[in-house]
C-alpha cells in the first residue's frame, strides 16, 4: 500500500482509537446532529398536533362549510349517471374518503313563485314529505324496528307514526305544481322506519357519523313551514331517481367527501390545495346566476381548518425557533471545543507533521477523515435521539414525512462540523509550518472586563426598553458569562501557601486550591463555559417554570372557572326565589334583605356570581363590582399557581370570615386599581344609587377580570342594601322592575358538562357558556405548552456543554500535570491523595460554577418579564421565578460533570514514567 494510502486508512480507523478523546468527538457530534435534527421533526409533530386539536373542536352541528368535509353540487345533468364525471373529480383530489352521491328534491325552488307540493299518504292519512337520495340507506339511518327490502323508501319516525305505516306497506307519492294542477302519483313500499335527531325532523346519525347533522341546512326544505327542513323519503338512487320521474320532480344531485381520518397537516393542505383548484374550475365552468337554484354550489371547510392549524402552529414555531437555533449553536460550539482540544493534546504530532513536509491542506483532511466515522456514529444516534426527544418530550402529533429532512439536516450539520475540525487542523498545522513573527511587546486585551460591562450595558438597556429585539435574547448570556468571568477570578484567592502541609489530609486540600488558582487562561475559561452553561441550563428550565405558571394564571384571570355561564337570574336555579314584596307608592321602599332570600344551593363545585358596572368619584373610569358567595367561590374559581392568585385566594378567605364591618357596610377586595391607594372607604355608583364599600384587601389580579380594575364583595351585605332590587329575587314580569343591570353567571369547575348538569335537569337554557379548556387553545398558550418538552431538551444540550467543558479541561490538565503529579507521588504524597486533589479540584470548580451561575440567574430575575412575556398587556404580570427543580437539575449535572471528569483522567494509561518526564 502506497504511502499516502496508508495514511488516509490510518486516519480513517484512528478516529476510535483515541478512547476518551473519541467518546468527546462522538459526544460532540451526537449533540449537533440532534440539535439539527430535532427542528424538523418537532415542526411537523406540531404541525399535526395542532391540525387534530382543531379538527377535534368541531362540533357536530358545523355547517360543512367549517368541516373536514367537500360537497359539490354542479348541474352537469339531471340523471345520476351524468354525475359521474364530478365523482371521478373528487376522486382526483388526494386524501378523501370515497366520493358519496347524494341528491335531494328541488321541485319546489324550481317551481317558485307557484305553489308545489309534495305528499306521502297511505291508509287516507296525507303528510309532508320530500325525496332524498343516498347511496345505502340501511348503512347510513339510525333504524326504528326491521327493514323490509331495498327498493323501496324510508320514511321519519313521526311521519310512519302519523301515516300508521310500518316496513313493507304501500304507500302514495303525489307531486302537484299550481294551486288548480293536478297531482302526479307513484306507488312505491316502505323500506324501514328511520330515527330522527332532536329537531325532529333530519335523520339522526349512526354512533360514530355525523354526515346528517352537517347537512342541516343543505336537506329541502318544507314546503309550508320555510325556516324548517321538510320531512325526508330516502331511498338509494335508482329509487329516488325513478319515482321522481314518475311524479315528475328534479333531483339536485351533489358528491360529498370527506377528509381521510388521521391525515396529517402537510395531508390536508395537500387536499385542501386540489379541493380548491376543484373549487375554481366549477366555478369557471359551471357559472351561473346566484339566485339559480341550480347554481354550483360548494362546501369545504378543510381549508379554514388548516388556516387555523397553521396559525397556531406558527406561534408555536416562533416560541421556539430561537431555542432551535441555540440548541445548534452549542452543539458547533461543543465540536469546536472538542477540535480546539485535539489541537493542543496533538501539539508534538503537528510539529513532527510540519517537519517532514506536510502541507495543512493535507493534514486538515487527515483531521476530517479521522473524525468521519465518529461523527457518522453520533449523527446517526443524534438523529435517534432527536426522534426519541420529540416523540417523548415534544407535541403529541404524528412523525411520518420528516425523517429525510431531519436526516438531511442532521447530515449537512454533521458535514459543517467535520469542516470545522478540517479547518482548525489545518489552521493549527499552518501556525508551524509559517515561521514565527518576531516577538514583540502585545498588550493584551482584557476580555474580563469587557464582557462584564457589555453585560451591564445590555442589562441596562433592556431594563428601559419600550419591547424586546432579537439582540435582547442575548442578554441572559451576556450576563452569564460575566459571572464566568468573575468565577474565573476567585479561584486565585483560594490558592493555598507555599509550602506542602505536614498533613497527608491538609495537603490534599492544599493542592487541590493551589491547581486551582494556578490554572491560568484554560482555569478562567473552563470556569468561563461551566458557569454560562450550567447558568443557561437553570435560566432554560426557570423560564419553562415561569411561563407555564404565567399561563396558568392567566388562563384562570380570563376564564375565572373551568366553566361560566350567563343566564337571565340566579332566581332560575332556585325553584324557592321569592318575588319581591309588592310596592306601596305611599311607603319607602323597604330595606334590607328580604326575608327567604339567599343564594342559590347548588351542587358542589357550583356557584352563582353577578356582576355590574360601577363607577366612583375618584375618576372616571368603570370598574367591574362582583358579588360572590365566598365559601363557594373558593372552591369553585381556578387559582393558577403564582402569587398574584395566592393573595388573591387569600384575600377571600378573609372576605368569606368577615364579609361586612359592624355596621353592615361591605367590605371589598380591591383587584388592580391604584386610584383607590390612600383611601380605606370607596363609593361606587350603580344605576342612580351610590353605595359605600370598606376596602378590606389589595391585589393585582382575580379570577374572572375583564382588564379593568374590579371590587369584589360579598352577596348577603351587597344585596341587603339594594333591597326590593335584590337580583335573587324572583320577578314579577319578565321584564323585571330592578333599577340595576346587573348580570347573573353560573360558574362551575367541571366545565361545560358541569354547567349543563345544573341548568339540564332545570329546563333552564343558558345564553352563552365559555370554558377555560377554550382559552387554553388559544395559539399563545398552545405554544407555551408544545414548547416546554422541546426547551427542556434544549436545558440538556447546554448542561451537556458544561459536562463537556470540564471533561476536556480536565483531559488537558491531566496531560499537563502528568510529570507533576508522578513527583508528587513519589516524595510522599501518595498516587491516592493526588488523585483525591485532583477530585477535590473539579469539585471546587463546579461548586464555584454553580453558585455562580445561579447568583447570575437571580440577577436576570428582573429582567425576565421582558425577555420573555410575549403578551405584556395580561394579568397577572409576568414572574420569572428561580426554578427549584432546576437548581437541583444544574447541581445534578455539575455532579454529573464532577464524576465523569474524573473517569476521563483516570481512563489515561499510565505509561512509563521516565516517558512522562521526558515528555514533559
């Protein structure tokens, strides 16, 4: 084998020879790859995730307009058969389910303004009823008894009971046009007896369809009663078509499809995309005028679906590509370290290589096929661990189309780092082959305290911001690495003295701080990277912790219970409600409660609550005054988990244990208004009446604001100074006689289905719910949860780059102090001892890392409001709090860090010592 091939093998087969300097190539490659390959496959699990959530919230009565559903109508021919040619088009269009003919009776639109009928009678007994076709009818109705045949047609359960048919009896189709025409008949057989839905007058729908519940609107309609669908006869298709013929009426056919299920986003944008060119085309074709009832008529809502998905999906990307691009960021700057490393182990190597002629072309490619193999291991297990990252950690979406481009990324990521260790070989290899610059006096630059003014200066700057800029994001670093900075100074006041102790035990702890302070610029920049790594590790996980209790919070803020719902009066849930007494124009009004007036009982977990607009003297804006029951509100309401809520929790506490003062006035929670700062008695104005509240408590933020300030009191010492007014009270008239608007809500804490369960059994018809599972959806909070897997993952990559940096710190040194500490062991000290030095040694670098990197996160503490709240305007405020489990998850990687950097030391082999020594 030539020389040159020898070589190039050698190159290729050394990169696993090198033990632990290998496991830190390979560890290096593994984080970059994972770091590229992750940002595809988490985008498309979002994507899907997002498109199921939105696809799962519509509600069976959508119009199909709002539907993962297409339905075309085009009048291309009266007969089913010229309906082929639209069923063959939707069949084109990728992703849906096989195309449904359908049609329906359209006699009656066509024949307008005379009068047409259309009857079914049997046994003397006539009833309304139009033909609609489908393509099973067995399949797709909800049967009432046995069917009897195929050929003949189904008619609604009322319409049977009114006709007293039943399955396989006759029965008389007429048809008749103009109020003198005479009635064209046809003779056909009942078929079944089909259930109808609450309405009644449509199909119900099989468990599992709602095809019937989304064509409420597009079914004919009556013929006497215009706003009602008309009473459906459905048969399959050839029946329907012939008697329609028979009777001389007009079938509008239509196809319908539907979205296949488990499609994914980039599936229904796919179909949305050929549902639309489908939409354009019969809209060119087939024009016709609007007010024709034979006009192309088209209905999808796929499209809107995946609008929406994408809308949400972009929040989602935008929370998290900065992390995306960080978590790339470390892992080339953990190759980089890892190749800077190899440069200074290989000193001796890259001086022999100058001496017999290399060129640093050659040996930067020696260095790229030596890390090839290395990297292609770590980037296959990058790629794996990405794909385990996102599918455990990530959206709960579906991973199919991005396993190529991830593994594209990942490669192209893995190849710009082997060009890295390429270039750095070859840059450290041209430093020997050029000859050495004369020397000269530099000063060097004091890189210390410049990044720490810098860090002040963004700090600053970002302290009086009006928003957030990209470059802001670079302040938590900034200030990370400043506190590196000054870690790297102290340990050189921990230095020990000159001399060896006497002591075996005291030596080793003298040694341990003598290393220390002695390190040098590789000390000051292994302190440097620990501390912003382990510093960036707890920052990732305290704004995880931070958001999401922001979320919470907010969630609770805005919704107030899990459920809320308006209704007319709270009177409505008390079949005990008084009226108010009668009025006498001779008398005042009475005063105080009246008598068997109370709140509401309900069931646990429920509560009523009111609420009204007031006004006060001390300016000009309205505030919310509501009036709860607080034993019931404590239970019921969301209280999210930060401070804001907790006082706000307790405030009602004190509320519900003193709700008045001794003179009966109430007492008021006062909820973010600071004009009410230097008073301790409000009067707030509802209506015409002015009423005085004593404030017992401030705070920033309650359940159920509408983002103005609030006052919050009690029910029983509220109403008994309206009196007559009391809105428990039954009214007289449905109009009412209160002076006050006040308004009543039903909140409960199971949601929707708890509210339904009070207002149900009561006939009681709520006028709008809203939940907090609908807030949640809300694109903002979406983001905030589908990213919190993804920079958790991030929080390890930088760990891994503190673990990492001591690893090769602690490498490098062992190399250095080889001859030292075989010295040491032989005038006395002992191989034990310089080995617990040594230990004790990263333990003190890693405790000073760690404190240091949490006293620069407290530090961020009053910036985190703004580097990281991306809706400013909410309540409760912004809290970036230290993360408890995430100081204990950055001390457990410096632990992590501590043990592997002394098996990196200890892997070494031991060699000769006359080597070592000479060596050196």
């Amino acid at each position: 084998m030539a020389p040159g091939g020898r070589l190039v093998f050698a190159a290729l087969t050394g990169g696993f020879r090198q033990r632990a300097s290998t496991v830190l190539t390979l560890c290096a490659f593994l984080v970059l790859a994972a770091a590229a390959a992750a940002g595809p496959m988490f985008a498309e699990a979002s994507d899907n995730a997002a498109f199921q959530v939105r696809r799962d919230q519509i509600p069976a009565t959508a119009r199909q307009n709002d539907a993962a559903v297409v339905r075309l109508s085009a009048n291309v021919g009266p007969s089913s058969l010229d309906q082929q040619k639209v069923v063959a088009d939707l069949r084109e269009v990728d992703g849906l389910t096989e195309p449904d003919l359908t049609g329906g009776s359209i006699g009656a639109e066509l024949a307008k303004p005379k009068f047409w009928g259309s009857t079914v009678s049997a046994g003397g007994r006539t009833e309304r009823g139009r033909l609609f076709a489908v393509g099973r009818p067995a399949e797709e109705l909800v049967a009432v008894g046995n069917a009897a045949g195929n050929d003949g047609l189904w008619l609604p359960a009322p319409v049977a009971e009114e006709l007293g048919a039943g399955p396989g009896d006759e029965i008389v189709l007429a048809v008749v046009t103009g109020n003198r025409g005479k009635p064209r008949r046809a003779t056909a057989r009942v078929s079944g007896i089909y259930a109808v839905d609450r309405g009644g007058r449509l199909p119900a729908d099989p468990a599992g369809s709602t095809k019937w519940a989304l064509r409420n609107g597009d079914t004919p309609g009556d013929t006497e009663y215009h706003t009602l669908p008309a009473y459906l006869l459905i048969g399959d298709v050839a029946t329907v078509e012939r008697l329609a013929q028979t009777v001389d009426d007009q079938i509008l056919w239509a196809v319908e499809a539907a979205l296949e299920r488990g499609a994914t986003l980039s599936e229904a944008r796919r179909t949305a995309e050929g549902v639309d060119y489908k939409r354009r085309y019969y809209a060119t074709v087939q024009s016709a005028d609007g007010d024709d009832p034979l006009a192309v008529n088209f209905a999808s809502g796929i499209g809107r679906i995946v609008a929406t998905a994408q809308a949400t999906t972009e929040a989602v990307r935008q929370r998290t590509r900065p992390v995306e691009w960080a978590a790339i960021g470390v892992g080339f700057a953990s190759v980089l370290a890892v190749a800077l490393l190899s440069a200074r182990r290989r000193e001796r190597e890259l001086r022999h290589a100058a001496a017999v002629g290399m060129s640093p072309v050659s040996v930067g490619g020696l260095w790229l096929l030596e890390n090839l193999l290395p990297a292609a291991v770590g980037t296959g297990l990058g790629w794996l661990a990405a794909w385990q990252l996102v599918a455990r950690l990530g959206p709960p979406g579906v991973i199919e189309e991005s396993w190529e481009p991830a593994a594209v990324t990942a490669a192209g990521a893995t190849g710009a780092g082997l060009i890295m260790v390429a270039l750095v070989g070859a840059a450290a290899a041209a430093r020997r082959v050029r000859p050495a610059p004369p020397a000269t006096t530099k000063r060097s630059i004091p890189w210390g305290p410049v990044l720490i003014i810098v860090a002040l200066v963004g700090a600053a700057g970002l302290s009086q911001a009006d928003g957030v800029r990209g470059v802001d994001l670079l302040v938590p670093l900034l200030v990370l690495v400043a506190a590196g900075v000054l870690a790297g100074w102290l340990p050189a006041l921990l230095s020990g003295g000159g001399r060896i102790p006497s002591s075996p035990a005291r030596a080793v702890v003298w040694l341990a701080r003598r290393r220390l302070g002695s390190g040098g610029t590789e000390r000051r920049l292994a302190v440097l990277v620990v501390t912003a790594g382990l510093g960036m590790l707890l920052f990732a996980l305290s704004a995880v912790h931070s958001t999401e209790l922001s979320a919470d919070d907010r969630v609770a803020v805005a919704a107030g219970a899990e459920g809320v719902a308006k209704l007319q009066g709270s009177w409505e849930l008390d079949d005990q409600a008084p009226s108010p007494p009668p009025e006498d124009p001779d008398k005042p009004r009475p005063v105080g409660l009246v008598p068997g007036v109370r709140v509401p009982p309900l069931p646990p977990g429920n509560t009523a609550v009111w609420q009204m607009d007031v006004t006060t003297p001390l300016d000009d804006g309205r505030r919310d005054l509501l009036v709860i029951d607080p034993a019931r509100f404590l239970s019921v309401a969301l209280w999210g988990n930060g401070p804001d809520l907790a006082a706000a929790r307790s405030a009602v506490s004190a509320l519900a244990a003193r709700p008045a003062e001794d003179d009966g006035t109430p007492r008021a929670i006062v909820v973010a208004d600071p004009a009410t700062e230097d008073v301790t008695l409000v009067r707030v104005t509802a209506g015409y009446d002015a009423k005085n509240l004593t404030i017992a408590e401030r705070v920033n933020a309650f359940p159920g604001m509408r983002g103005r300030p609030m006052y919050v009191v009690a029910a029983d010492p509220m109403f008994a100074l309206l009196g007559a007014d009391d809105p428990r009270l039954r009214p007289r008239t449905e109009l009412g006689t209160s002076l006050f608007f006040i308004q009543t809500f039903l909140w409960s804490s199971g949601g929707e289905p708890g509210v339904l369960a009070v207002t149900g059994p009561r006939g009681v018809q709520p006028e709008r719910i809203t939940t907090a599972a609908t807030l949640r959806e809300d694109a903002a909070y979406v983001a905030t949860s589908r990213a919190r897997g993804y920079q958790l993952a991030i929080a390890g990559y930088l760990a891994l780059l503190a673990i990492l940096t001591l690893c090769i710190y602690a490498q490098r040194t062992a190399v250095l102090r080889r001859p030292t500490d075989l010295m040491l062991a032989r005038i006395g000290l002992g191989r034990a001892r310089v080995r617990r030095a040594r230990t004790f040694e990263f333990v003190l670098l890693a405790t000073l890392s760690l404190t240091f990197a949490v006293a620069g996160v407290a530090a961020l503490i009053p910036l985190g409001g703004r580097l990281l709240d991306d809706q400013p305007g909410l309540l409760p405020a912004f809290a970036f709090q230290l993360s408890p489990y995430g100081v204990g998850i950055a001390a457990g990687a410096a632990a992590v860090a501590v043990v592997l950097a002394v098996l990196v030391t200890a892997a070494r082999a031991p060699g000769l010592e006359e080597e070592a020594y000479r060596d050196n």
